[in-house]
C-alpha cells in the first residue's frame, strides 16, 4: 500500500475483501474474497482471490500468497504477478475445502509447491 497516499501503511482487512485484483496487463481477475491470517504470528498469509463463474456459479477460490499482491492506488487494486493462465493453473479451492486450509497439510504443500516457481518463500 502506498503510504503517500493513506498517511500511513495500515489497512483494515473489511477495506480489503472486495476489492480489485489485475495483472500486470492491467486486466481484472478477480476481487480478493477473504484474507487466511495466521493465528499465532498475526500475519496475513493468503488473500483469497475469486474468479470465475457467473453470478457465484461454478466459482473458485485462490489462495494467493499475500506477498505475491501489490497495492496500486492508481488501480485503486491489487496486482499480481501472473498472467491468467498461471492463475488458472494454479490451485484453487472449493467454498467447502477453503474451511480446511489451514488444517490440512496437503494443501499447504500443493500451495508452496505451486507459488515456489515464483519464488514464494514456504510458509510453515
């Protein structure tokens, strides 16, 4: 984020749902749904990119690693990265599988071992 803009480098995670995500080609993918924050240490891990589906049909949700998004105040969004297909290849969790992410070991790996080509250092 910007602290030119705000004053200050803090955001409340309620003004972070919901709000836009590009890639670098300045194309939406999605809004960030929800932020996977870790209990203990207090830093956010993930931010939960949704895409696709219409009207909420048949969509998914991304665990992007938090590190991966920067804040464009000119975008007044977040950008990532990769382009569409990387995202599209990357994993992706139903409504159902995104209350066990934090429990289920195999999907953390999954996660690593996707985002560690991008050089996403693992979280643990």
């Amino acid at each position: 984020m910007n602290s030119a803009t705000s004053g200050h480098h803090l955001i409340l995670g309620s003004r972070v749902t919901h709000t836009p995500v590009f890639n670098r080609a300045g194309d939406k993918i999605g809004h960030v749904e929800d932020l996977s924050i870790d209990k203990v240490s207090g830093q956010v891990v993930y931010a939960i990119v949704a895409f696709g589906g219409f009207l909420g049909i048949g969509e998914r949700w991304h665990p992007l690693p938090w590190s991966m998004l920067d804040y464009e105040p000119e975008r007044n969004g977040y950008v990532v990265g990769l382009d569409k297909a990387e995202l599209e290849k990357a994993p992706s969790l139903t409504s159902g599988e995104l209350e066990e992410l934090g429990a289920r070991e195999s999907m953390r790996t999954e996660l690593f071992e996707y985002y560690a080509r991008y050089g996403v250092p693992p979280y643990v």
